[in-house]
C-alpha cells in the first residue's frame, strides 16, 4: 500500500510537470466537444440543385421557390435542357437534377396528373437518398396545395386517408446535437484515457526506466495500479469537464436520469479502457507502436459503437463485431441515462458486461506483464 | 578464514534462440568483495549480469544469489540486491530529493529513514544545492554517482554495476571509485562491469569474458603473473583477441 503510494506521488508529478500533456488534458475535451457536435451533422443542408424547367409556368416556378423556400437546397442554376443539368453532376457541381415538363401546369390542372422527373448523384448515398426524399415531401405538399386551390373539397372523401402523427420522445426537438453531444463525450473520454496510459508506460520502457523498476521488489499489481489511478483521475476529470461545462452550458443537455448511476459506469468503464491500453503496452516496446495498434483499436471501436451509425442497422457479422466493443455499452448508456432517465435496472446488464471487459483487460495485463523476461 | 559466499554460480547459459549469449559460467562471488566482471562488447557481460539480477530467466545451469534461486525465488534476490544498468534510469523529470523518495519508498524505507538517507546521501554527495533540481539537468558524472547511491540506498547485500562510468570524466571516476570502496565496507558486495582497465586494478578480483565464457579468474596481479603481462591492458588484449564474435 505504501509502495502504492509513493508510485502515484511520482506519476502526478511526471504528468503535471509534462506541460503539453497537461495543457492537452484540458483543451482536446473542451475544444472537440465544441467542434464536432456542431460539424458532424446528419441534417442535410445545401444540396445544390439544377432545375430544368420546361414551362416557365407560374406553377413550376412556385415549385422551385417552394423547393428553395425550405432551406435544405441551394438553387445552383437553371438549365436547358436535361444533358445541360447533368453535366453539372458529372463535374460534382450539382447532387441533384429536378427536370419540370412542359406543359407542366396545364396538364396538372387539366389532367389532374404530371410527372416530375429528379436525378440524384448517388456517389454520397446518404445525400442522393436525404436529397430525394426531401424534395418528394415538398412536392407532396405543393400538390396538396393545388388541389386545395381547383378541387372543391368533397364532402365526403372518396377515398379513406390514414393520417400519421407522430410524437418524439426524449428528443422532442429531434435535435442532432443531444444525441451526439454525449456520443462524443465517450469518445474523448476513451481516446485520452486509453491512448496517455499506454503511451507512459511504454516511454518508460524506451529510457530505460522500467529495468530500474523491474529490478526492485515492486509487485506486479502494485506497478499496473500506479499506471492506472492516475490516468482514471484524469479520466473523470476529463468527463466532468465535458459533461458539466460543455454539455450544459453550451448545448444545455441536462442528464434526465441520475448524475451518480452516469459517474458510476464511467468509473467502471475507465478502468476497463486503461487496461487494455496497459495490455497494449505490455505487447508493444515503443511509443511508435503504441500509436499504431491503439489508433486500430480506437477506429474499430468508435466506427462500430454506434456514435455515428446505429448498430441495430448493421448486418449480423458486425452487429456481433460491436457488441464485443465496450465503447458501444457506454455509447448505449450515456445516451439511456442523459436523454431517457434509465435507471440502474435499466442498464444492469451493461454494467455486467463492463465488469467483464475491466477485469478480462487488467488480469491480461498484469499477467502479460513480466519482470522477468 | 571462512569466506561466506554470495553469489553462486555453476554452468550458466543463455540462448537466444540458436545464438548462446552465455554459454555455461561458473564462479563464487564472496562477502564484501569488490568483483569485475570484464570483457568486450557483445561477450555476454550484461546478459550475464540480467540473469543475475532476476530480470532474465536462464536457459539452463544454476545460480543463488544471496542464498536464493535464480530461477524461483527473483523477488527475494530483487529485495537483496541493488542494480545500475547501462542505461541511466533515474527519473529526469523528477528531483533528486524525489527520486531519493521513490526508490527509498519502493524498497520500504521508512519516511523517518528517507528523510535522514537523503540528507545523508546528498551531503556526501556534495548536492544539498542541487536536491530540488531536475535530475535530468545534472553533468553525467553527478547523475552517475546519484544512481549509485540510490542503488544501495536500503543496504543491499549485493550491488550490480553494469558500466557505471561510461562517459565520466577521471576526476569523478576517482570520486565514483571510493563510494565504490566506501559500500564494500559496509559489506555490500560490489559486482561491476567495466571497460576502463584502470579500474580493473581496483577490484579485488576479476573474470574475463570471452565469447559467452569466462577464460579466467583471479586477482589482477596473479593475472598479470598468469599471462606475463605488465598491466591489465595486456592480459585483456590477449585474452580478447581470441575472441570469435565481432563487437556490437
């Protein structure tokens, strides 16, 4: 215990004379969690459109002022003709092509039925597909629009219309940002926490330091704990930050369900993620390598986490890839406990899994790690 | 007289896969002694000395140290023995008072022990100016003479020397040597390599190491008398000129 003791004095005074690693402690969570719930966005905007209007019609030019009017496209130029407009496409000017008909009003009105014709650059599906499916629900409208204007409303509909509300809980506004917001929290959290252990202890083994260690009556555990209690200080601390400062005060997300239960599974989950950076580290012999293996861990699991791309939608190979990733569990409960309120019961069986992740890591470590090679 | 042994070692090897680093040692390392242990680069000193200290496992052969196993018991020889390694391993970004602390600490020293041990060390180490700064701002030399006295900080019984004054000016490769001699009067059984055949002649004893082997063992002057040399260069010169392997 008091070996302990004074291994940790010396780690805290390492880490607070290390001033660009102190002075990163601070800035990476303040400045990410500023910049990237702001910027990675799945709200499309500015979809740059060319329209094709055949009939310069009051009619088609009530459509595109609709059609800009919403704020998702930007009216990039108006073209002659359909081979003009896709050229834009081609040289990625364009991500979509709306070609209105001639006699477009006419036939709306007479024949009570036209054609639109939209071509989307599919190279960004996700933008092709939220393209087109914006624009379908402005022409859905504008077309209710002209039947309220020539069709009498009957008395009675011939035709049966199921209506669809809708009400979104625990993110009523559906704002992007209480989703991501969170999300990122962990990924920082994962990222400084995992990547600084496992970077110091290996530059000990580059200057030579550990032999002096290793040549001492040190116990392993004493050795692996001395590592861990101060990078999971700076871990909470790194939270604490994001979660009080940033989180509310910029983005006013307040934790719905409990504050405790939240510290708790990141207590857990920190010391869990720093036993696999000490696990990496005892595999590794430099900082270099370090580097390496934990951005190929840090990629997997924040890609298969489901901070970007729900899980449930991926198929069943990787669906098991990222429930074997412990980032996905605390990616699962920040988002229960901040937006939902979940209490313990709720995540009782997350908590299980992050006890198994932390102890199947720090007993790899501590027995991977040897003073006697 | 009755020389009490503490080290202990009969038909050591290493093998790195197909390579043997140290290819079947035997000797005795008495109480109090202060023992060189020579040879070129790449002869298998420090592999030799690893196996000793309880950080490398051997291949094969036995070795006590302090009456305990190489091979079971590395945690009892790590509580007995200090280590310098080639390598300078204090903490330059800690102080020397703070380094003082953490080994004094680490080998259960006491507070009350690692205050008096510190002003101690530092005040024959003429440093009391310097306690509260970088270790890593220190002239080699100085960080040379902390690390050794860091190193025997809990009185071991046994302190192993890998090159400790690679680098050092004389003046304070004289001052090196009579902590050196201050510690083996304490008792503590100095183990040194060296390459500095000046402090060969320091020793009580010396065993040459060629190519993994040791090719000879005695104090220097029956060395001298042994291959009718005038000095300690000579006797390395011949001996290390049969060696086979190319220095590292």
């Amino acid at each position: 215990m008091k070996t302990l003791i004074f291994l940790l004095q010396k780690e805290f005074k390492q880490i607070f004379r290390n001033k660009i690693l102190l002075a990163l402690i601070f800035i990476i969570p303040v400045v990410q969690l500023l910049i990237f719930p702001l910027a990675a966005d799945y709200e499309m905007k500015n979809i740059s459109i060319v329209v094709v209007d055949h009939d310069h019609s009051p009619y088609s030019r009530k459509l595109i002022s609709k059609i800009v009017a919403s704020g998702y496209f930007n009216l990039y130029a108006s073209a002659g003709s359909f081979e003009e407009a896709f050229r834009f496409i081609e040289n990625d000017k364009a991500d979509l092509v709306l070609e209105i008909p001639k006699n477009f009003e006419r036939e709306l009105v007479v024949e009570k039925s036209q054609q639109l014709f939209i071509a989307a650059n599919a190279i960004n599906g996700i933008k092709a597909g939220l393209g087109g499916a914006y624009i379908n629900r402005i022409i859905v409208d504008f077309n209710t629009d002209v039947r309220l204007e020539w069709i009498q409303p009957e008395r009675f509909n011939a035709v049966p219309v199921i209506q669809v509300t809708s009400s979104n809980r625990f993110n009523p506004g559906m704002n992007y940002r209480f989703f991501m917001v969170p999300g990122i929290l962990v990924f920082l959290v994962t990222l400084v926490a995992s990547y600084m252990c496992a970077l110091n202890t290996v530059r000990e083994k580059e200057i030579g330091t550990i032999e002096q260690i290793n040549v001492t009556p040190i116990k392993k555990y004493q050795f692996i704990l001395g590592k861990l209690i101060p990078f999971w200080v700076i871990g909470v601390f790194v939270f604490t930050v994001g979660l009080f400062i940033v989180a509310r005060l910029v983005y006013g997300i307040i934790p719905l369900g409990s504050i405790t239960l939240l510290f708790a599974y990141l207590a857990v989950y920190l010391v869990a993620m720093l036993g696999l950076g000490l696990l990496v580290s005892t595999y590794c012999q430099t900082q270099q390598q370090v580097m390496f293996v934990m951005f190929f861990f840090m990629m997997i699991f924040v890609l298969m986490s489901g901070l970007f791309t729900p899980i449930e939608s991926m198929p069943a190979w990787a669906y098991v890839i990222a429930r074997c990733n412990p980032v996905t569990y605390f990616m699962e409960v920040i988002r229960m406990v901040v937006l939902k309120g979940s209490r313990l019961a709720d995540i009782r069986l997350h908590f299980i899994v992050m006890f198994g992740f932390a102890l199947l890591f720090n007993l790899w470590a501590v027995i991977h790690y040897k003073k006697t090679t | 007289m009755q020389k009490d042994i503490v080290i202990q070692v009969n038909n050591l090897t290493k093998c790195f896969g197909d390579f043997t680093a140290v290819d079947t040692i035997s000797f005795e390392v008495y109480r109090g002694e202060v023992f060189g242990f020579l040879g070129a680069n790449g002869a298998g000193k420090t592999t030799a000395m690893r196996m000793l200290c309880g950080l490398s496992t051997p291949t094969s052969g036995e070795a006590a140290i302090a009456g305990y196993d190489v091979y079971r018991q590395t945690e009892n020889i790590k509580k007995s023995i200090g280590y310098m390694s080639q390598k300078f391993s204090l903490y330059e970004d800690l102080t020397v008072a703070e380094n003082i602390k953490l080994f004094g600490g680490i080998y259960g020293l006491t507070n009350q022990e690692i205050k008096e041990k510190s002003a101690q060390l530092t005040g024959r180490l003429y440093m009391n100016d310097q306690r509260h700064k970088m270790v890593g701002s220190l002239p080699l030399g100085w960080k040379q003479k902390l690390a050794f006295s860091i190193a025997i900080i809990h009185q071991p019984k046994i302190v192993f020397l890998d090159e400790p004054t690679g680098g050092v000016d004389p003046v304070t490769r004289r001052q090196f040597w009579n902590l050196i001699y201050d510690a083996a009067a304490q008792g503590i059984t100095v183990f040194i390599t060296t390459h500095y055949m000046d402090e060969a002649e320091y020793c009580n004893r010396i065993s040459m190491m060629v190519d993994g082997k040791i090719k000879a063992l005695d104090s220097p002057s029956n060395l001298k008398r042994q291959f009718s040399s005038g000095s300690m260069y000579e006797v390395f010169l011949r001996l290390a000129r049969g060696a086979q392997r190319t220095s590292d």
